[in-house]
C-alpha cells in the first residue's frame, strides 16, 4: 500500500506535489492548533463551572447553616428556660390547677413567642412519660415518639428529614424516672428552597452523618457517570452537600468554541491554498521554462540562450546549465576545428606519400650507380637511409609495432655507425613476446640521438661507448630501455631535459605524446648518474592495439563530440 502510494505520488507533476506538501504541512499545525484550542477551552470552561460551583455550594452552605442555626437557637431558647424546664421536673402531685397556671404563664407564652419568631415552624410537640401527659393536645406519650420509624434513641438535639418533613428533636431536662423530647417541625420548602434555584448542569444531594439521604432534587437527572463532585459539610448539624457538576456543558461551550476555530482554520487553509498556489505556481513557471529550454538542446538546438538573473539555487542551477551548454559548443567548435585539422593533415599526409617516392626512386637510383662502381660503402649508406625514411614515414600511420620501432631505430644506428666511424656499439635485448605490441611510433629515434650526441663527448674514456636497447613485458606493462654508459647527468640536468630547459625538445616531445596519448601513469623516466651512464626507460600498456584506458576513454570521448557534431 505504501509502496503503491509512493508511485502514486511520483507520478504526479511537480507542481501539484508542491501544492500538496505545502497544503499537508500547513494542515498540520492549524488542526493540532484547533485541537489544543479546543481541549484549552473545555479545561477553562470546566475550570470556570467549577469556580462558579465552589461559590454557589459555598452560599449555599452558609445559607443552610444559618437556617439550622436559626432553629437551634429557638430551640435552645425555649429549652434553657429554667422555668420551663421546671415543668417537666415538678410534681404536680394531682394538683390541676397549678399545673393550668403554669401552663397559662410559662408554657403558652413561650410557644407562642417561638412560633412568632419564625412562621416556618409548622407545630412544636412535647413527648413525656411524666404527669403532664394529656394535658395539652401537644404533649404526647414517649411511646408514641419511639414508635417513629426515623427515632433511634438518641440523645441530645437530632435533626431529621423524613418525607417532606423536616423535625428538629430536642431532649429536654428530665428527672431520674421520666425522659422527655421536643420535636419542632420545620416546613420543607423554607429549609431546602434555594436548592432550586441553582444551575441546570448542576445536581444537589444531601446526606446525614450516618450517609442516610436527606435531599435529593426531584427534577434533575441522575449525576452523569465522571461528573466533577464538590462536598461541603455543615457546621450546625453535620449535613454533607454534595454538587454534581456535569461535564456537558463545558464540553457544549467548548464544541461551539471549537466550531468557531473550525470556521477560522477553513478560512486560513482557504488562504494558504491561494498563497502556496501562487508562490508554487512562480516557482514552478520557473522549472517549467527550464524543462523547455532543455527540451530544445535535446532537439539539437544547441544556439538556445540558458540563463537567470536570480541568485537563489536555482538561478544558479540555470546559470550552471547554461554555461555548460556553452562548453559543450565550444567542444563541439573545437573538434570540428580538430576534424577539419585531421582532415587537411589526412591531406597533406596524401601528398607527403607521394614526394617519398620520389626520394625512394632517386636513393634506389644512386645505390645502382655506387653498386655499379663497385662504391660499395656509399651503396650501403644510401640503402641504409631509403631504409631509414622508409620506416620513419611508416605509411603515415602513428602507430607502430615494436618491431618495426626497433627496426626504424636499426637503419639511424646503422647509419650513426658509419657517420662516426664505428666509435659505439651497439647491443638489442629484444623479447620476443614484445615483437607484435603495439606502441606510438617515433619515440626511441630521439633518446638515441640524444645518447650519441651528448652521452660520448669524451672520446678518451678508457671503455669503448655502448648503447643498449632493451624491451620487456611484465605484468600488462611494456618498457623499452635505452641505455648508455657515457659521461651521465645530474638529477637536476635529467629534470631540465624533460622540461626542455636545456635547449632540446625532443625527450620532452616524446614524454609528451606519451602522458597525452596513454595518460599520467605512463611515460619517460631517466635514471643517470655522472661518470656511470644513463638509462631512459619508456612504459607503455602492453595492449596489442597499443591503447591504454587513457586512450580508449580518449577516442570514445572524441567519437562521442563527432556524433554531437554531427547531430
């Protein structure tokens, strides 16, 4: 699939898959940016719901621990009284008409002033087991209270909610052989009212100490599982407030926010698209007028103009081109030059063939009449040079085998011989596996001609001059030696003969053709010392067309700009 992918997109246009990539690149960061917009804007909508909960559960608390407190109070009011307390305390002993004064002056009065206090007191009623039972419709038995599903026993003051009841009861003062409780009912509604004005993504429960339920809104859902829970606990009767606040609200806030940052990331990808198409299309149109320029030169026009006034990478890319168009041409004008040059030296060369033999026919002439003379030393100089200039024009050709190198170096010698009256000698070590390579022709005629004419200037030294010639093959290298035991040179002498510094260009010439023909590691090396002699080696590659890699590399060049030239 990716490997599919892959061709896919090679295969679009290099525009387009600008256009994509800059598209792709640029989607990035503006989706991770509306993500994070997103996720930043539900953690500070939570964050603000949460604060606003803290608040209102806060409020809520104080306003609940006011209320308890409020009928804490009252309660303690009519409970500390001590001549109320003492009602419950005296024995009346069947007497009914104290206890009505008492009643009249004590009980009644406080009732009444505790109801006026507060109107949400719905009714207060006494529980004994003592002598007031019956007298008031509100002084029950204290069996009656134990028989109510929500008294456990306790002592002390007891907050209870049962239904839509809410009790306050209250143990009052009571001697060893009687128990007595005050139960004030409070009205529902003015206890837990403000639980209904809260938000709707809010959700109230309350619990007592002991975790029993006490309030729970009947109009909201259940808490949503991962709702954010608050709890605060009253200080008046040890109530727990717990608030649920529900998650969807951030979250609808946040997704409208959200909503909105979409609309602004599709407007900004609307724009990035305008923008890359734009810079794309410019840096394409660029590209594009290239390819076409390139595509001309592919259709042999070669006078096509390749060049920009940019500086960036890719006007010097274009530059770059178009310089190398320009030598191109220029090679190509060179080997036409050279084409032309080789045609009129083929030419020359023509000409050049026929003059010899006039030479051969004169020389051939002058050898009859010395032979007829019986001048038969004359005769042998003649034959001797039409050989000689035989094997130096070589057919015209500029390669040669070493046999014909050694037999053209053969007639000089044997001519140097008879011009110096014999004064040298002359040694071949010719292997026979040399005989048919092929090397370039006229290197070894000047070496010679340098060891005779500078190499046996002493004609008193006590060892007869000897000059000997020397092939061998060894490991695909081919070298022919000269060698001559003549008064010898410095490495410095030996340096100036390659360079020509010494007057002579002939050494030099020869270890020219060679570098250029067969390349660096082929050439002429000369080893000489003063008064021991000289030895010039020449090294070819032993190849039996006589062309090294150099040489190959240099005629598949040359053949390669002709078929440029010729396009």
């Amino acid at each position: 699939m990716l490997h599919w992918i892959k061709s896919r997109f090679n295969d679009i246009r290099f525009r387009n898959k600008l256009l994509l990539s800059h598209l792709f690149i640029a989607l990035i960061p503006i989706l991770l940016l509306g993500v994070l917009a997103f996720i930043q804007s539900y953690r500070i909508q939570m964050k603000e719901l949460k604060s606003e909960a803290a608040a209102s559960l806060d409020q809520v608390a104080n306003i609940l621990d006011y209320k308890i407190n409020r009928y804490n109070t009252l309660s303690e009011f009519i409970v500390l009284n001590r001549d109320f307390s003492k009602l419950f305390t005296r024995n009346y002993a069947g007497n009914y008409f104290e206890m009505f004064l008492d009643f009249r002056d004590i009980m009644d009065p406080l009732i009444s002033n505790t109801k006026t206090m507060d109107d949400n007191i719905e009714g207060i009623t006494f529980y004994t087991s003592g002598d007031l039972l019956g007298i008031r419709d509100n002084i029950l038995p204290l069996s009656d209270l134990k028989q109510k599903p929500w008294f456990d026993g306790y002592r002390g003051r007891h907050w209870v909610v049962d239904g839509s009841h809410v009790y306050l009861v209250q143990e009052l003062i009571s001697n060893l052989k009687d128990s007595n409780y005050m139960v004030i009912s409070v009205n529902y509604d003015s206890i837990f009212s403000d639980m209904d004005k809260l938000s709707d993504h809010i959700t109230v429960q309350i619990e007592g100490p002991q975790h029993q339920p006490i309030f729970r809104e009947q109009k909201a859902d259940p808490p949503a599982q991962g709702a954010t829970r608050l709890d605060r606990t009253l200080k008046s009767n040890g109530w727990t407030i717990h608030y649920y606040l529900s998650n969807a609200n951030a979250y609808v806030n946040a997704l409208t926010f959200f909503k909105i940052t979409l609309l602004v990331i599709g407007l900004s990808l609307l724009v990035a698209f305008f923008l890359i198409y734009i810079v794309s299309n410019n840096f394409t149109r660029r590209i594009i007028h290239l390819k076409n320029k390139v595509d001309k030169v592919e259709q042999n026009n070669l006078d096509v103009v390749i060049q920009s006034s940019s500086r960036d990478e890719f006007g010097e890319l274009t530059n770059g081109i178009g310089r190398m168009l320009g030598r191109i041409n220029s090679l190509i004008h060179q080997v036409y030059q050279a084409e032309i040059a080789r045609q009129q030296s083929e030419y020359q060369r023509l000409i050049n063939q026929i003059n010899p033999h006039f030479l051969y026919n004169t020389l051939s002439f002058i050898h009859w009449r010395a032979k007829k003379k019986r001048d038969l030393e004359t005769g042998y100089m003649v034959s001797t040079l039409a050989k000689f200039y035989r094997t130096t024009l070589n057919g015209g050709r500029d390669m040669a085998t070493v046999t014909n190198e050694i037999e053209h170096i053969r007639a000089y010698l044997d001519l140097q011989l008879v011009m110096n009256d014999g004064d040298f000698d002359v040694e071949f070590q010719v292997d026979e596996d040399t005989a048919d390579l092929k090397i370039i022709h006229f290197v070894l005629q000047p070496i010679v001609e340098n060891a005779i004419k500078h190499g046996f200037t002493h004609p008193e030294a006590e060892e007869t001059p000897r000059i000997v010639i020397a092939s061998r093959r060894q490991e695909g290298i081919l070298t022919l030696s000269v060698t001559d035991n003549g008064v010898g040179m410095t490495p410095v002498q030996a340096a100036k003969l390659l360079s020509a510094e010494n007057g002579g260009t002939g050494v030099k010439n020869v270890n020219d053709r060679m570098r250029l023909y067969y390349g660096p590691p082929y050439g002429l090396a000369i080893d000489s010392a003063p008064g021991v002699g000289t030895t010039v080696t020449l090294t070819f590659p032993a190849e039996p067309n006589g062309h090294g890699a150099e040489g190959a590399n240099r005629e598949r060049g040359c053949r390669s700009l002709e078929g440029v030239d010729q396009r």
